[in-house]
C-alpha cells in the first residue's frame, strides 16, 4: 500500500478513538447529572460520592471540542477520500491518453527504430569508409612521395646535355608515330645534309609529298626552367625576384638556340624545302613559360626562320603531312587506275574489229550455204527426182536452210565504223531485212541471193 492509503487508515482509527472517548465523556457527563439533582430533590445517601460542578463544566467542554475535532476529521477525511478518487481518475485518465498516445505513436516508434538500426549500419559503414579512406590517403601519400622522388630524380638527370637530348628525340619520335608516319618511309632520323653552313645533322627530316622535305630539331635549353619551376608561382620577396630571373635566363637560353638553328640553316641542304627550320620543344610549359616571360619571343624565332612548336603543335603538322601523303597515294593510285581503263578501251576498240570481221565471215559462211541449199533443192533435186523417177521407195529429202544470224554487238565501243553514232540502229535494220529476206526466200520457187548488207 501506498503512503496515501497508510495515512487514511491511521486517521480513521484516530477518529474512532475519539469518538469512543467523547462517548465516554458524555456518559460521564449524564451520570454527573443525575446525581446532582438526586441531591437537589432529597437528601443525599450518606454512601454517595458528589461530583465537582467544575469537573462536569470541563468534560463537558472537552467532549463539545472532540465532537467538533471528529467532524472537521471526517470532513478532512471525505475531502481526502475524494481527492484519492479523483487523483485516481486522473491517473487511470492519464493512463489512457499514454496508452492512446503509445498506440498511435507505435509507428514512429517502429520508425525511429528502423532509422536507429539505420543510423547504426551507416555509421559501421562510415567507420569501414573512414578506415579505407585512410589507407588510400596513405597510399596517395606513399605514391606522392614515390612520384616527388621520381621527379627530381628526372629534373636531376635532365640537366645532363646528353640525357635531355636522348628525352627531346624521343618526345618528338612519339609525337611523329601518334601523327602516323613511318620511319625511313615518312621521315628519317639523324641525316646528314650540307647547307650552305657547312655540314648539320637535324634530329629528323621530314619527307613531304614531291619530292619535298623539311627539318626538325629537338633540342632545347632546360636547366634554368628547372630551377625556376622548384621555386612557387606565389613567391614573394627575394624568391620571387630570383624566379624572374632565372625565367630571363630561360628565355635569353631559348633565343640563344633560335639563332644556333638559325645559323645552320638546315632547308638551304634540302631539297625543295620550306625556308624554315621546326625547332621541338618536348614540353608544352617550356614554351609557355618562355612566351610568358617574354611576348616577343615568337616574331623574333619567325624572323629567324625557326618554327617554335609544342608537342600539341607539331603533332597537327605531322598528322597533316600524313594526310597529304594519304592524297597523294590516292591520287597516283586513281592516275593508274585511269591508264589502265584507257588502254582497256583501246583494247577493247581493236577486239571490236576483229569481232566485226568474225561477224561478216559468220554471215558470208550461212549466205553461202543458203545459196548451196537454195540450188541444190531447186535445180539439183528436180532433176536428180525425174531420174529416179522409176524407184520412188526412197525419197531424197530437202535441206533447211540456216535462218539464224549472229547477233551484232551494238555497244557504242564495238563499233568497227569510226563515224558511227548509232551502231544498233544499224543492228535492228540488218535484222529486219534479214527477216525479209529469209521469208521471201522460203516462199519463193526460185533461188535468190540475199540482200547486201
């Protein structure tokens, strides 16, 4: 039992002793009474005890104050009683709406603990991502350093002469096989030529279409681009200024070598080639670091007569060359071609002849059998009847003539007449009066010869 429920209890039985002591008060209080006014009426037994007046005034007070003490108590009591009923109410109200409440929060409670179970795989997900996310961040900074040691290990070796022109050749012979020219075919490699300033070997000689060709070089200045590329673009102070610097001394580098190729003057030992030199810069920041330090760096070059070209540059050259030289195989292919079909005409001009004159023998041959068969049917036959006149058991039978023709060839090519326009007019007359003739020739008694054609 709650405390509530205690307190209730204790207090009835409180009343309850209360009530049983006012009663006895009351009792007492009667039997005072009585015996006083015995005393009034008669006199008093000498065995009789009297009761103080004072004594019954003060008991009587009492009992009216304990009355009065168990009726506020019972009041208290039904006011308690009532307010436990209705704070029981509330609650088994309260109860209720949490019951409602619960019922129709079931749904988001499944929800929130479908979300909870999903935030929790998302979050085991999350560590398993943040897990390979470092490991690949290791592995990128293992591979940056790797790449950082490469790096200057390259820019290292690259300041050797030898080496970085071993690197420009190779550059520019995958620039010429991605533009698709083939060596020895479309291009040869370390040729030498005598110009008019002696004897040079350019790094490659590129064959054009005629019979023409043009050089190309790749060597170039190096080392004072790589240090400045060591130095940050954002550099301020004494940094910045040696960057400036030493970018001045790539460009002054850069024309130092224009003039070189310039003085070489490669196209004057060519053959038919263009008045320049291609001067290949392996790296596309080369030239553009030299352009950017200085502007002027590319009429200067053109007034040199050397051509500065990136790799994206001399590749659009070089797959221009291969395109030209793909016409011109085409083109000679389609000369030949042509040739061919031209003598296969006269050709077939000379065969119409002697098809012509195969057609005039064929036509003599069947004219001249017509006739034999014509004569021996009308004059040899009648006669050779009348003398066998007298055994008419065997019949000499009549020999038919030959009334197919060979057929002309009426192309315009194998006509044997060189004036002739339409040769199969020609053809379908020839036909017809053949025809003619052949029917007339049947129906007549006597032999006549065929038309001339």
């Amino acid at each position: 039992m709650d405390q509530l429920t205690l307190f209730l209890i204790g207090l009835l039985v409180g009343i309850a002793l209360t009530v049983a002591a006012a009663a006895a008060w009351r009792f007492a209080l009667r039997r005072g009474s009585g015996n006083t006014t015995a005393a009034d009426g008669s006199a008093a037994s000498p065995g009789l005890t009297t009761v103080p007046t004072e004594h019954f005034i003060e008991v009587s007070k009492r009992a009216v104050a304990a009355e009065a003490q168990a009726a506020e108590l019972r009041a208290q009591v039904h006011q308690l009683l009532d307010h436990q009923q209705h704070i029981t109410e509330r609650e088994r109200l309260a109860m209720a709406d949490e019951s409602r409440v619960l019922q129709t929060l079931a749904p988001v409670r499944e929800t929130l603990r479908t979300m909870h179970e999903k935030v929790a795989q998302l979050e085991r997900e999350r560590a398993g991502q943040y897990s390979a996310l470092a490991q690949q961040m290791n592995q990128a900074q293992i591979n940056g350093d790797q790449l950082r040691a490469t790096t200057e290990s390259l820019a290292s070796a690259l300041r050797n002469n030898s080496i970085r022109g071993v690197w420009g050749e190779t550059q520019l012979r995958n620039v010429v096989e991605a533009a698709g020219l083939t060596q020895r075919v479309d291009f040869d490699v370390q040729t030498s030529i005598r110009s008019d300033a002696g004897t040079g070997r350019p790094d490659m000689t590129v064959r054009l279409p005629g019979g023409k060709s043009i050089a190309v070089d790749a060597k170039v200045p190096y080392n004072a681009y790589i240090e400045a590329s060591s130095i940050p673009a954002t550099a301020t102070g004494d940094e910045a200024a040696r960057r400036t610097a030493l970018l001045a001394q790539h460009v002054k580098a850069v024309r130092g070598h224009i003039d070189a190729l310039a003085a070489k003057s490669y196209w004057s030992g060519l053959d038919a080639s263009p008045e320049f030199v291609i001067a290949f810069i392996p790296n596309e920041s080369l030239l553009a670091a030299a352009l950017e330090a200085d502007p002027a760096l590319l009429d200067y070059s053109f007034s040199k007569r050397v051509a500065l070209a990136s790799p994206v540059n001399l590749w659009a050259v070089l797959k221009t060359v291969a395109y030209t030289w793909q016409q011109d195989v085409l083109t000679d292919d389609a000369k030949r071609l042509f040739d061919l079909g031209k003598e296969l005409y006269q050709r077939l001009s000379v065969l119409s002849e002697h098809s012509d004159k195969l057609r005039k023998a064929i036509e003599s041959t069947v004219n001249s059998y017509n006739q034999f068969a014509s004569s021996l049917e009308t004059r040899v036959l009648v006669t050779a009847r009348k003398l066998d006149a007298l055994d008419e058991s065997k019949v000499i039978g009549t020999p038919s003539l030959v009334d197919t023709v060979p057929r002309h060839l009426t192309a315009t090519e194998f006509s044997a007449e060189p004036g002739l326009a339409h040769p199969e007019r020609l053809a379908t007359s020839r036909s017809a009066e053949q025809e003619e003739w052949l029917t007339t020739r049947l129906a007549a008694p006597e032999p006549t010869d065929p038309p001339q054609i």
